[in-house]
C-alpha cells in the first residue's frame, strides 16, 4: 500500500482520498466546513457500510454519483456501472468557471469554497510544470482539463459505445458536469441518487436527461432528472446524495405510447423546458407553496393565425405528424420584458415560440425548414442535376446574438458539387444554413460548410451538436469521434470585442475561414458532451469544455480576435500549420485527438515540410519546449523530426515530397543525430571539446557572429544547419597540425569517426522511411561535398605517417601513447571507410548528373582519383594490420583489380599465416563475385607470369576459366583447357599462335608437335584435315624447328673447330663463325654482325624469325669439318622462306613484298658465294672436269636440290630476277628495328656492293650459265 494510504472499514483510500478527508478535519474547528462535511469524515465506516447494504439490496439500481476533490465539487451522473471499491476524487472543471459566473460560496455561507487559484499545471517533459496541451495554433488551443475518476475511466474504457447510449454535459453557470448512462450497477462507495426507472424495450438506448437547477447566492444546485419514460424527479440540493438521496419531488410528463423526452433545457432558474421525440415542448417549472414544492408539467399550446382553428382550440391534442420528430431547441433573444423566443426545430418545420416567464407560451410562426434547405442547397447547384436524392438531415438548430438562426444539416454530397458517393451508405457531407427571419419572413443569410465529410454514425447518444463562440462568429460542432471549430463566414457583432470596448462594429469578412478538424484517434473513444462557450474575463478567449469518454475534459480555448483576423495565407502555411500541430502534439501518446493530412491537399508539401524540419533543427519552431539540458534538447529535437517524417508517411502523402524535399529532411535529421553523438564525445573528452570550439571560434570570426559566453552549446541548438562548415574548419585545423600536434590529430579523428559513425546508423536507420533508396544519388549529400571528401581524406593521410612514426619507437613509449596508438589504429579502420563511402557517394552523385546534362567530365576525373584513392588507402591498413578491413573495403566498393592485388600481396599471405589463408579468400571471392573477381585475378596472373596459378584454376572453376580464356585469349594455357575439356580443334589454334610466341625452338617443338597431335585427334578425315592446310602449316613449323636444331649443331661444330685451332682466342662462338664465314666468302663487316647476332640467338636456343634464319643460312660458312660443301643453306632459305609466306598467323606470315625481297636475296646470295673462277672457269679443263667444278659448287647444288622440289617454279628466280633496287634506309630500319643509324648506312653500303657485283657477273655471262645449268637440270 502506498504511502498514505489507509484502509477503513475493509475499503482501501487512495492518497488523495486520505489527502481530502485530512484536510477536512483539519478545518473543521474554523468554520470552513460544514456540519455535514463533518460527519462524512467521522462516519465514514457508517457510510460504506450503508453502500454496501444498498448494494446488496438493490442491484438494478439506477443512481447519480458526486466525487469532491480538495475545494471543488463535480458532479458525475452514472446509471448502471460497475465501480471498483476506491473513490477517486476529480474536478469536473476549472474553478474559474464558478468564479466567473458570480457563483462563488464563501466561507460564511457554511459551504465549501470554489478553488479560486489557476487552472492545474501539468508537467510536460519534467522539467517544468504547464498545461498539458494535445493542440495549440495561435486561434485555438485544447489542453487537459482534469481527468474522469478511476472508477468512471475503468467503466468506459470497457464501454461498448456501439450498443451502450452514453452522454454528459457541463453546465457553466454551476459548474459541475454530468456523465449519463443507461446500465445499471451497485456502488460500494458513493453518494446516491435513485433515478426514474425505465424498462420499456424501446428505450434501452435511451438515456436519462437531467440539468441543475442553480440558485441565487451560493445555495449548492439541485438536480432535475427526467427519464425517457416522463417520469421527472427533482432534487432540491445535491447535498442531499450525502443522506442517501432517498427525499425527492416528482411528477410525470405526459407522453403518448411511443414519445419519449428527449432533452430538458433550462429557461430560467427554475423554468424548463422538455422536448419530446413527437416533437412537442412541455413546460416544468419548479415552485414553492406554502413551503410545499412542486413540479408542474404542462405541455405548450399553439396560438397563432397561421394554425388551423381546430389545432388553435385542440392544441393538446394536436399530433405532431405534421411537423415531424423534434430534433432541437434553440432560446433566442428576448422578445419582449416577460418573454423570450424560442426555436423549435422539427423533422419539417421551423417553429418560432414566444416563452414567457409567467407560464403563456404563444407559437408565432412556422415555415418549411426542409425545402428551405433544399432550395438553398440548389441554389449552389448541390443535387440540381437530381442523379441522387441529398437526403438531407437536420440536426441541430442555434441563435447568434444578431437573432440569426443556425442549422446543422448534413445531406449526401458536398458543398463543391463533386459526385456522389456511391454505395449504399453515402459519405454525409456537414454545413451550417443561417437564415434570419423578420416579420415571419424567413432569408436565407448564407450557407457554411463544416470541414467534415463522413458516414452517419451508427452509435447511439451521437448525433452532432453544436455551439456558438463569440456570439455566432464561430462554432464548435460536436460529432461522436470528431469536434470542427470554425468561424462563419459572415458573424454576429463580437461580444469579445463589445465587451472590451474596442469596436462595436460587425465582423468583416477576412476573406479567409478558419478550419480546424479534431478526431479522436481511438474508435472506441467518443465524446460524451460538452459546456457551452465562457468568455474568459478580461480577454478575447473563449473556452468551451467537453466530455470524452477516454480521456476526461478538455478544455477548448478559442482565441475569437485570432480567428476573426484568421488569415489563411498561401495553402502552404496551412499545410505547415497542420503538421506542426501533428508532430508537436500528435505523437504524445497520451493525446486524444488523431491529426491527419488528406492526399488531395493544397500548398507545396515540399516547402511546408522543409521549412518546419528546419525550423526544428536549429529550435526556431514555435511551438518547441524550453529544455536546459542540451543532451535532452537534441534528443527531443530528433524525435520531432523523426515524428514529421512518419506522419507524412502513415498518411500516405510521403511520396507526394519530391526527392530533394525527402533528401532535405532526411538531411535535417542527419545534422541534428551526428549533432547529438558530436555533443556526447564532447562531454567524455575534453580534447574533442577544445577542438570543437577551438573550430567555432574561427568560424564565428569568419561569418562575425557572436554565439555568447557558452558558444558550442548555442551552435548545437541554434546553429545545426552550419554543421558542415563548422567540420570543415575542424579537419582543416587538425591535418594543418598534425605534425607538431599528435593530439591534436588524435582529437579530429574522433570527431571525424563520431560523425561518420552517426551518419551510417542514420541513413541505415532511417532513410527507407524517408522514401530514399541507397541507390538514388540524384541530390548530393551534406557529407559527400568537394570539401569534406577533400578533408577527410586528408585527415586519413595525415594519419598514417603518424603511425608509422609511432611505430618505430612503440617499445619506447609510455601507457598513455601506446593506448592513443591503438586507438589511432581502430580510427583509421573507422576513416578508411569514411574515405572510400564519401568518395563513392560523391562518385555516384556526379555520375547521375552526368548521365542527366551529358557532360561527365567531372565523373571522369573523380573515378580515376577514387582509383588512386583506394589504394592509397589499402598500403596504411596493410601496414598497420588492418589487413581483413583492407579485404572488405576492396570487395565492398567491388575494386576487383585491386583485390586481386591484395589476394596476391606478401604481407598479406604473412597477415593470415600463410598463402593457404589467402587462398582461401581468393576462393570466396570467386564464388560471392563469379566472372567480375575471377577475370580481374586471371588477369594479374597473366600479366606477373605466372600461368602455372591460372593453370590452376582449371581444377576448381573450369567454366569461369574458360568464360575468361574466349574474352582474353591467352595461347600460353587456353590450349591447356581446351585439351580438358576436348575441344581439340580449339586447342590446335591456340596451340598454332602460342607456338611462335615460344621464345626457344626447343619449346616451340613440344608446342608445334601438340598442335599436330590436335590436329590429327580433331577429324578422323585426313585428307579433309590436308586439304584444310592446318596440318601443312604445323608440319611446315615443324621443319623450320628442325633447320634451327640442325644448324645448331652445324654452326657449333664450326665455333668448336675454330675454337681448337685458335685456343688462345678470347672471341665468342658467334665471332668465331662470323669469322669463319668471312675467311670463306669475304663477307663484310656489316654481313658479320648479322651472322653474329643470328648465331648467338641461335646458341641461346632462341626460335629465330624466317628473315633472320634466311640471313644465317644465306650468310653461314660453307665448308664445314674438312667436307667439300657444308649443309645447303641456300635451299633450306627457300623453304622457310616458302613455309613462311604460306603461314596463316600474322606473327608469323611476311608481308608479300617482305617476301619477295627474302627470296631475292636468297637467289643474290647463291649467286655471289661462289668464286667466279669456280663457277666459269673452263681454261685448261676438259668437258667432265669442267662439269665436275660446276656441281661443285654451291649454286648449283642450290638449285639442283631445288629441281628436285617438286611444285617449285614459283621459288626460281633469274640473276634478272635477283638484281633490285637497293633498299632505302627506311626499309632498312624496318627489317632491322635495332640497328642504329650507323649501322642502317653500312649495311646500305653493302646492299650497293652486292647489287654491283651481281650486275657485273651478268656481264660477264651469268645469265647464260643459269639458263644452262637450269636446262641441264629441269630440261627446259
């Protein structure tokens, strides 16, 4: 049990309880309280026992309960509910309302005080003590009254409104409200009111009607109840509940078999006036005889010419069929000393009564309220076209203080003639119709909509109501879920304003008419009643409450100078008006009322919703609470924003704000959460603070603004939207200092991993809400500027020689730097990601932009520095053994060729133990990025030499290797796979290019032989695969390898041999052949350094090209190991030269004029490399020994192989044929790219010597000994 609690007699007192009934004996000997308020204290196990005694004795029960709380009296009228066994006192209503009203009890009087102190406070964030208020705007605020008691709140919290008729009222000239039902119950601890009882089956929806009946003085009300049936039972105090309420008066109205009252209204203090469902109005009043109270019912009686004579005589028994159904009665102004009007309003008609005090009532006049409505509904063209009836309904009728009469109607449409609802429960469209009537002739005075548009609402005690504010200016309109406060568009002269004596003119219209819409949130919450309006004493404010069912009073405060000055502006500040009070109010849990925006608004949502975001973010919003304390403030501030943007979202109009309106918002909210972790690190580091305003300082003197004596706390709440420029300066200070100021450093890296870290958990956190997608770049972020990229990755620069710094002298240093260090390590993991993700971001924007104007220079530029970027940043990881960060970041941003880099690192093989754990993740990579890892990896293999690891990949990933192999052909293993997988005839062609990219004739043999093999295994057709001259080419491959291999051995025999004869010779082998070749046919130096250059490829195994080995085997000595004639060089030229020019690969293949210039020079060669003498001598020789000197000679053994060729006409050349043009120094250079100049000239020279030589052997018969020796040999 709480803390002052007790228990007495078996039921348990709430504190407040005990409070009241302390404070009571406390006061008892000054007089303050009365005699009975006494015995209540002193006697209150008497009278639970007596509760429960009536509880057990009459459970069905109907009865009125009141709770005192502390000075005040409210009044709660309950019929039929369940109470639990503890009372909690309540006020029914603001004390000042008894004050104002001159209903004020003094102490001398013997009754209870009226708390005259101002209205409770309570507290809103509990820092300070204000008014709880669920809407606020400069016309109208609503705040909490005071609650219902416990019991009362447990009760209709479990209400079924859909079957249950509940309602309530408040009567400001008393000041106590009333809460009626139509349910039964026991009470354990109350005070007693024995209602009428009614159990016909017709009204068990019904509830009682009652009002107080006030008294001059202080003297405490009574009550006056009438049931549905007619039965009327009159309290004369409401004190008499304290003595069980038993005592009372009563009389009956009389009512024919399906009437039922409907509502009692108070004419004057104890004059009343009951309308019946028939439509008929009864008279009650309450007097005093011979100190004998009675209650006199009499029902009015019509007297009017316009009444047919026999309702004249017969009046009581008139039927109200031709009026209809009541529905409402309005008290107008006085007619004359004794007599007011009243209005009735009926299904039909309009009726005007004249009431007087002294018990005549007379009915002036009638007329057709319904088709005046409806003509005045067409007249503005709503249902003219006739395609749905407007079924219009009349609700509720009122009198301004002009005398103009107001009626709420709803019909099926609405005030702009748009279509009907369809369906068979059209939407109700409101309005209010003013009419003023003069000498029984009714005008129309205009026609006002009610911004409301809704089904009728099925529950029962719901039909709206109405009341007037500021004498018909505006109104309050009740529904059962819904309450409109809305001026009129042409008002009644201002109370407010006559009684302060500021004008005494008539409204005028403003142009513009005040709206505001309040539904409650909760379906089963609905209002019960409401007070009519109270000008607030010295001021121009109205205040109206209202009983919800849910949540107690309400207390509604109409500003009437604001609204009659209501300027709407632009639909835009309405939008923004709208959402301040939805986001202000609308996410207290604890409000009633459910603030809404309709898809189909007005104004631009984009500049609504980003002014007010703003406004809140640097706390400019009106509407916001004081908060000292700065973390509290910025998280309030988030949570505004946070609940701006899910309004908009869950009604539906999020997507109506364009991308840079969703972005700014998002933008705002940004800002104020890395505002919020900046101000956290700011109060655990005091570095990052001196920091922080060591930065502001420089930007207050650059900008001249003057933040006062604390400016970091006032750049938090008032400057947020500059949080950019302020981390500008900071980043741009820390990287300036870095060198001579590690803290420093060490300080903005905090900063700048505090606001990194917050802007991630934002945008993973709320962007989806603003409608953002993480692949929309199209506005560019706050975060991802020129500068701040710039900047930030300056700061990761400026760490990492830091590092590397400190590392060298770690073992040197003390606690504290080696924690920093660490630190500083963990940060640059932090900044790296920084780095690269505003790098990206900013990548992505530009390349949006780009792809939007066409001009991507700009995209350009900045994705070859993010290039350069990632691997500036992946060394200081490395480095710093953030080797795994490094890894991530790489396959995050999807850099391929880099992470193949890194797959490939030594000190990353180290970082993980071994080359297994590397491998490992190259292995993950390959299955998470397929084709896009593995190309970029196969490629860095290809370009670091070493095949034999893509050789690898034939075991484990062969598709992928192959996908890789057709977009980047690599000869040196692409045959490799095609063997695997048996694609021979692919395998050939690889084979076939690879062959003459092998450096070594040897390898070039294992590769050409392969090729054969493939080609042999591809087709079992040989002859089609001869035809085809695949096998040709590779079998032609073959021979020229063989030509290499045997002029190795010949031309080594040559260099030993001459090796043997000159052992002191400190020549090379291929000086050693040049030299030999030169002995033997006077070869030029020029001639020579071919030879070597051939000879020492060739000694080097070297596969050499065709002109190179047509040059060696033209130009290599001729006697060779005492034998007369070497090998013949002259024919194996012909064949390579023939072998070459068939050859389809380009790198192989000779240009056709290439070609015929290797076989000039083979013919000019053979031409000139035997002696004169040796080839034309015949002095002295017989005819056998001239022939036998002749085929000897290395021409014509040179041909005579070649006669034996078949299929060679094409390869013979005449001495005619051989002689050319010398060829020019380009064409030189061309043949032979590495010589230089110099040696371009000489061989120029030699070309000259032969061409020179060759023409005087054919004047001296050359020609003829050809043709002779060609006649001996082909015979043609």
């Amino acid at each position: 049990m709480a803390e002052g609690a007790m228990d007495v007699a078996g039921w348990h007192l709430s504190e407040a309880e005990v409070a009241y009934h302390k404070s009571l004996q406390g006061r008892r000997d000054t007089g303050l309280v009365s005699a009975i308020q006494v015995w209540e204290v002193e006697n209150y196990q008497a009278k639970a026992k007596m509760a429960r005694k009536v509880a057990e004795n009459c459970p069905n029960l109907e009865f009125f309960e009141w709770y005192p709380l502390d000075d005040t009296i409210g009044i709660w009228i309950e019929t039929l509910i369940p109470f639990p066994t503890s009372r909690y006192a309540t006020p029914s209503v603001t004390p000042r309302m008894g004050q104002r009203m001159g209903r004020m009890r003094h102490a001398d009087d013997g009754h209870m005080d009226l708390d005259t102190r101002s209205e409770r406070s309570v507290g809103t964030d509990g820092e300070s003590s204000a008014v709880k208020f669920f809407a606020h705007r400069t016309e109208l605020s609503v705040s909490q009254s005071a609650h219902l008691p416990r019991e009362v709140h447990s009760i209709l919290a479990r209400a079924d409104f859909q079957e249950e008729a509940w309602s309530g009222a408040l009567d400001v000239i008393t000041g106590y409200a009333l809460v009626v039902s139509s349910s039964t119950s026991v009470l354990p601890t109350c005070y007693i009111f024995p209602t009428p009882r009614d159990v016909s089956v017709e009204h068990s929806r019904l509830t009682p009607v009652a009002e107080f009946v006030p008294y001059d003085g202080a003297r405490e009300p009574g009550l006056l109840v009438a049931s549905p049936s007619g039965e009327i039972r009159y309290w004369e105090s409401i004190n008499a509940g304290l003595s069980g309420a038993e005592k009372y008066h009563k009389s009956q109205v009389n009512l024919e078999h399906t009437e039922y009252v409907k509502a009692i209204y108070r004419y004057e203090n104890l004059v009343y006036i009951v309308l019946t469902s028939a439509g008929y109005l009864h008279r009650l009043t309450i007097s005093t005889t011979m100190g004998q109270c009675n209650i006199i019912a009499t029902r009015f009686k019509s007297s009017t010419y316009l009444q047919p004579i026999t309702r004249y005589f017969f009046a009581s028994n008139a039927k109200a069929g031709d009026s209809g159904a009541g529905i409402a009665l309005a008290l107008g102004l006085s007619s004359t000393k004794h007599s007011r009007d009243a209005w009735l309003l009926t299904e039909n008609q309009l009726q005007k009564w004249e009431v007087s005090v002294n018990a005549w009532e007379k009915l002036d006049n009638e007329m057709d309220v319904r088709s005046f409505v409806n003509n005045t509904l067409q007249s503005r063209g709503i249902g003219k076209d006739g395609a749905h009836a407007l079924d219009e309904e009349l609700l509720d009728v009122a009198v301004d203080s002009n005398g103009i009469i107001l009626i709420l109607i709803s019909y099926a449409g609405d005030l702009d003639s748009h279509s009907f609802s369809s369906g068979n429960t059209p939407t109700r469209t409101y309005a209010i119709v003013r009419l003023k009537e003069e000498k029984q002739v009714y005008t129309e005075e205009g026609l006002d909509p009610i911004s409301y548009d809704m089904n009728r609402d099925p529950r029962p005690g719901t039909v709206p109501k109405m009341t007037l504010v500021d004498g018909g200016a505006s109104v309050v309109v009740h529904f059962g879920s819904v309450i409109v406060v809305a001026s009129l568009t042409k008002g009644a002269p201002s109370p407010t304003k006559r009684s302060s004596a500021v004008s005494n003119a008539h409204h005028k219209p403003t142009g513009a008419t005040f709206r505001q819409t309040l539904t409650l949130k909760d379906p089963r919450n609905r209002t019960l009643g409401f007070g009519d309006a109270e000008l607030i004493e010295g001021t121009n404010t109205w205040e109206i409450y209202s009983v919800v069912a849910h949540n107690g009073l309400l207390k509604f405060d109409v500003h009437a100078d604001k609204v009659q000055d209501f300027y709407a502006g632009t639909p835009t500040n309405q939008l923004k008006s709208t959402l301040e009070q939805a986001i202000f109010y609308g996410s207290m849990e604890e409000n009633p009322f459910l603030f809404s925006l309709s898809s189909h608004h007005e104004g631009s949502l984009d500049t609504a919703a980003t002014s007010l975001s703003r406004e809140i973010m640097n706390s400019e919003a009106h509407l916001m609470r004081p908060i000292l304390d700065l973390r509290t403030h910025l998280a309030y501030r988030i949570g505004l924003l946070r609940s701006l943007v899910v309004f908009l979202v869950n009604n539906g109009v999020a997507g109506h704000l364009s991308i840079s309106g969703r972005a700014q918002l998002s933008e705002d909210a940004e800002k104020l959460s890395v505002s919020s972790s900046l101000w956290g690190l700011v109060n655990a580091n005091i570095d990052s603070k001196d920091a922080l305003k060591e930065a502001l300082e420089i930007h207050m003197k650059r900008t001249g603004e003057d933040l006062g004596e604390d400016p970091l706390r006032m750049f938090f709440r008032h400057k947020v939207d500059q949080l950019g420029v302020l981390l500008f300066g900071i980043y741009d200070r820390v990287t300036l200092e870095s060198y001579t100021s590690p803290r420093t450093l060490l300080a903005g890296s905090r900063i700048a991993c505090t606001v990194y870290e917050a802007v991630v958990r934002h945008r993973k956190d709320a962007r989806p809400v603003y409608g953002i997608e993480d692949d929309d770049h199209r506005i560019a972020q706050w975060t991802s500027t020129a500068s701040q990229v710039e900047n930030f990755h300056r700061l990761y620069n400026a760490i990492a020689p830091l590092l590397a710094k400190k590392t060298r002298n770690l073992d040197q240093s003390s606690e504290a730097v080696v924690t920093e260090f660490a630190e500083l390590r963990e940060m640059l993991k932090t900044l790296a990601n920084a780095v690269l993700a505003l790098f990206s971001e900013r990548s992505e924007h530009l390349l949006t932009v780009a792809r939007e104007t066409g001009d991507d220079r700009a995209y350009v530029e900045l994705k070859q520095r993010f290039t350069a970027v990632r691997q500036q940043v992946v060394e200081p990881l490395i480095s710093n053994h953030a080797v795994q960060t490094a890894f991530d970041l790489m396959a995050e941003y999807r850099d391929f060729r880099l992470l193949a880099e890194l797959c490939n690192h030594p000190d990353c093989a180290k970082a993980f133990g071994n080359g297994a754990g590397v491998d490992d993740l190259s292995e993950g990579y390959i299955l998470d990025f397929e084709d896009d890892f593995a190309f970029e990896l196969y490629k860095w293999y290809q370009e670091n030499g070493q095949p034999q690891k893509l050789v690898a990949q034939e075991d484990h990933h062969p598709q992928i290797l192959g996908r890789f192999l057709e977009q980047y052909p690599d000869p040196r293993i692409s045959w490799m796979h095609d063997i695997a997988i048996g694609d021979y005839k692919s395998a050939a062609g690889a084979l076939a290019a690879h062959s003459e990219r092998e450096r070594t004739f040897t390898a070039r043999k294992i590769v050409l032989s392969l090729e054969k093999l493939c080609e042999l295994a591809q087709s079992d057709d040989l002859e089609a695969l001869s035809n085809s001259g695949a096998l040709a080419d590779c079998e032609g491959g073959l021979e020229t390898v063989s030509v290499q291999e045997r002029l190795f051995i010949e031309l080594q025999e040559v260099a030993n041999l001459e090796g043997s004869r000159n052992p002191n010779s400190s020549s090379s082998d291929e000086s050693a052949v040049a030299a030999r070749a030169a002995r033997e046919r006077g070869l030029s130096s020029a001639s020579q350094n071919i030879i070597k250059r051939c000879t020492r490829q060739l000694f080097e195994r070297v596969a050499l090209g065709p002109e190179d080995l047509i040059d060696l085997l033209t130009l290599k000595p001729l006697r060779n190991l005492g034998e007369e004639t070497s090998s013949d060089g002259f024919f194996e030229a012909c064949m390579v030269c023939e072998r070459a020019a068939m050859r389809q690969l380009s790198s192989v293949a000779l240009p056709l004029g290439r070609q015929q210039s290797a076989l000039q020079t083979i013919w000019r060669r053979a031409f000139l490399c035997d002696s004169w003498e040796d080839l034309s001598a015949t002095n002295g020789l017989t005819d056998d020994e001239a022939n036998a000197q002749r085929n000897h000679t290395a021409l014509f053994i040179f041909m005579q192989n070649l006669a034996h060729r078949p299929n060679s006409d094409d390869l013979w050349l005449d001495p005619a044929q051989a002689t050319y043009e010398t060829p020019s120094q380009e064409q030189i250079a061309a043949r032979y790219p590495q010589y230089s100049q110099s040696q371009v000239l000489e061989l120029e020279s030699v070309y000259d010597a032969e061409r020179t030589l060759l023409e005087e052997r054919r004047a001296n018969g050359l020609d003829i000994l050809y043709a002779a020796m060609r006649m001996q040999l082909l015979g043609h």
